[in-house]
C-alpha cells in the first residue's frame, strides 16, 4: 500500500510535527515521510480542503453484542461503525451471552476480531456472568489478552466484591473500570430525579445513586491501593467527590459520554427513547459541570457508551424501553459541536492519548518510520447522520438528523483503509 495525504494538519501532542500542515507518505503500512510537496509514483493521493490527522482514537466503553445478541450488533458491524467514527481501537463489554468471564471467551473475541479494520479489546468481566456474585478468572483472562476488567453495564454492588477484584488486579498494575449504579436506589428509575421527572411522570432514580457508589468505590480503590476508572460519570458532585480523591493520591480516572454533554433531562419531553439511558440524562447544572471537566482537566478521556438496540426493544413505551444508544459515529461530531472553543490538541488527548495511558496500550505518534495508526477528520465540515449511513446493526441514535458540525473520514489502521472520501 502508498498513499500520500496532501495538506494535512498534524495534530498529535507526541509528534514532533505537531500542529504543522504537510504532505504524509504512508508505504505498506509505515509513515515513510512527511514535508512539504511530496510525490511518490503509483500512490493512492487524499486531498481535501481541512484534512486533519491524528493518532488512532481509542474507545474504553462499547457494546458490540456478540457472541449472543447478533441481531443488535455484530464484532463486525460494531468494527464497521467504529471506522468510520475515527476510531482504531475499541474495547467492549463483557455483557454477551455467555459473559466474556474466562479465558475462552477473551480467545473467541481475539480470534474473531483478529482480521477486522479495527484492534477489539475484550474487557473481562469481573464476576462470573456479570452477576456480581463470584469473581470470574481473572488472572486467566489477563494472560489471554482482557486489557480491563469490569461488570460493563452491571454496576458491582458489593463492596467485598469490589475490594477482591481492586486487590487482585494490582500485582499487574491492572484497571478496573465501573459504572456508577447504587442499585438499591430506586432500581426502577427511568430517568433522573427532579422537577422534570415529576411533570412528566415518570419513575425517577436520584443522583445520590451514582454519588454514593462513587464514594464507596474511591475509598476502596485507596484502601486496596489500586486503579479505578469510572465512566458514565454524569453529575457535578460526582466529580467533586474525584477531584477530593486525586487530592488525597488515589488511583482514578474518569470518563464522560457525549451524550451526556449534549442533552439534559429536559430533553426527555419527547419521551425518545433513543434518550433513556443509564446513568440517565442530568440537569442543566451538571451538564455544565461536566463541559468545565472537558476543559480543566477533570475528564480524561471520552467514552461513547455505544449500546445498541433493535426497534422491538427501543419502539415502545419509555417504561419498557431498554437503556442506551449507539454512539460511534457521532462521538466526535458531538463533542466538537456543542464545544467548538476546545482546542482541536485537547479531543484528540480525551479521544486516544488519555485512553491508551489509562489501559496500557502504546501511543502511537505521527512521526517518520513510525507505524500509520491514523485517524484522519475535518474539524469544520457540517453533516447529519441519515438512517442509511449508520453502519450498526441497530439504529437506536438520538442525533439522527441533527446538525453537527466535525466529521471523521475514517482510519489508515494495521495497513489498512476505511475511508469515508
């Protein structure tokens, strides 16, 4: 494979390049060099106005649905989504049928994922089946390539739980990563509790649900002296409770959703189910508080919650709807939208630094001889997601027909290319 990318603006904090438009001469696989009016015979040239680069985007928190629940998504389709999101590396949840819980099932994944455009990393599930009962083979699963641990969408409940798997994880200096869930808090909630949940008359669950298990799970991640990551974090005093935990040394590190930056509880008027989610939409307020985190340094990293649902479990009643929605696509269009002042350097930190720091992986960097994991966007370009271009097997998403303004254009990833133009 030649390519030649015309005009590119390189933006990669680890580059020496970084912030510079030049010419990138990628020959199998390899970023043989980079300057100014480059030509190689026989390569395949992009040039387009606004072409930026950046080093692979990195997703922490995905549901990709198989092995079990192949009518919502597929490794394949979820891989597919991913591309043309920008994005080289995903892990996914262990919330499949059966659970990503042994060594086997990290090896079914490994395998089946081996020859897709995008790196699958399989996160292993924390107890067995998900069900926060029995810790699952950790170890085993560590050694067979789980890059994390956790019970994805099945926040663990008990403490003795959390403190065995934090304690177990840290010989090998592993993570663990939770979604905030206090489950004997008004387990029914449909949305989050306030004025909104009242006039519309649904079943609400209270921020002190994810606050409290925020604050039990910080003082047992300093107590085992282990690493904690919390994702879906979605209220002000959330954050708080981790800047307090930073401040005293303890291990944890954060993740927003886009979504979660985008709308509020007040967008639930519509009664869209595509907007049920768990944690659910917050106020105002705390949306706020999560932007001022995007941009003080609160929140490293970015995770698109990507959870995707047929229309038998997604058109119906909001009671009955399940929770999530798909969100690869837009992940980046979302963020640079509704916060256009951030500088382009600080997505790519939250969308493929921060993450390969928190889980291990090396960072790859735009530099010459180096190997071309590449993300390739244009910050500027205004488009809407249109149901035919949602490349999931489920089209469960709340920005279908939204304005947005950022798009990706696809990946140049393990010598190969998804691109978008």
């Amino acid at each position: 494979m030649k390519m030649l990318i015309k005009q590119s603006k390189i933006i990669d904090p680890t580059s020496s390049f970084n912030g510079r438009t030049a010419d990138i001469l990628i020959v199998n696989g390899i970023i043989q060099s980079i300057g100014k009016n480059l030509v190689q015979r026989g390569a395949r040239i992009l040039d387009a106005k606004g072409l930026h680069i950046s080093p692979g985007w990195v997703d922490i928190f995905a549901d990709f649905a198989d092995p079990g629940f192949e009518y919502r998504e597929t490794l394949a389709s979820g891989a597919r989504a991913a591309a043309a999101g920008g994005f080289t590396d995903v892990c996914i949840v262990p919330n499949t049928k059966p659970a990503i819980d042994q060594k086997s099932s990290v090896a079914y994944i490994r395998a089946k994922a081996a020859h897709l455009p995008v790196n699958i990393h399989p996160l292993g599930a924390v107890t067995r089946n998900t069900d926060g009962k029995e810790l699952a083979e950790i170890y085993d699963m560590r050694q067979s390539g789980a890059i994390a641990f956790t019970d994805g969408k099945n926040a663990i409940q008990s403490s003795d739980i959390m403190v065995k798997a934090l304690q177990y994880i840290k010989p090998f200096d592993g993570v663990l990563i939770q979604l905030p869930d206090n489950k004997d808090i008004q387990p029914h909630g449909l949305m989050n509790e306030g004025i909104t949940s009242t006039r519309l008359g649904l079943q609400a669950k209270p921020a002190i649900a994810e606050e409290l298990l925020i604050t039990r799970d910080l003082r047992l991640t300093a107590y085992a002296g282990s690493r904690l990551h919390l994702t879906g974090v979605t209220t002000a005093a959330s954050l708080k409770l981790v800047k307090e935990a930073r401040q005293k040394k303890t291990k944890v590190t954060v993740s927003v959703t886009p979504a979660h930056l985008f709308f509020t509880e007040e967008d639930l008027q519509t009664y869209d189910t595509n907007l049920k989610l768990n944690p659910p939409l917050r106020t105002t307020e705390d949306r706020k508080a999560l932007q001022k985190g995007i941009t003080d340094g609160t929140i490293d990293c970015v995770a698109s919650h990507h959870i995707p649902y047929d229309t038998d479990h997604k058109m119906v009643e909001f009671e009955y709807a399940k929770n999530g929605m798909i969100g690869l696509q837009t992940a980046y269009a979302v963020l640079n939208t509704v916060l256009p002042e951030v500088p382009q350097q600080r997505w790519v930190e939250l969308l493929s630094i921060n993450p390969r720091k928190i889980l291990g992986l090396p960072v790859p960097s735009v530099e010459e001889g180096a190997a071309a994991s590449l993300t390739i966007f244009n910050p500027s370009l205004k488009w809407e997601l249109t149901a035919d271009a949602i490349l999931s097997q489920s089209r469960n998403s709340a920005f279908t027909g939204r304005p947005l303004t950022g798009k990706p254009l696809g990946i140049i990833h393990n010598n190969q290319t998804n691109l978008l133009f």
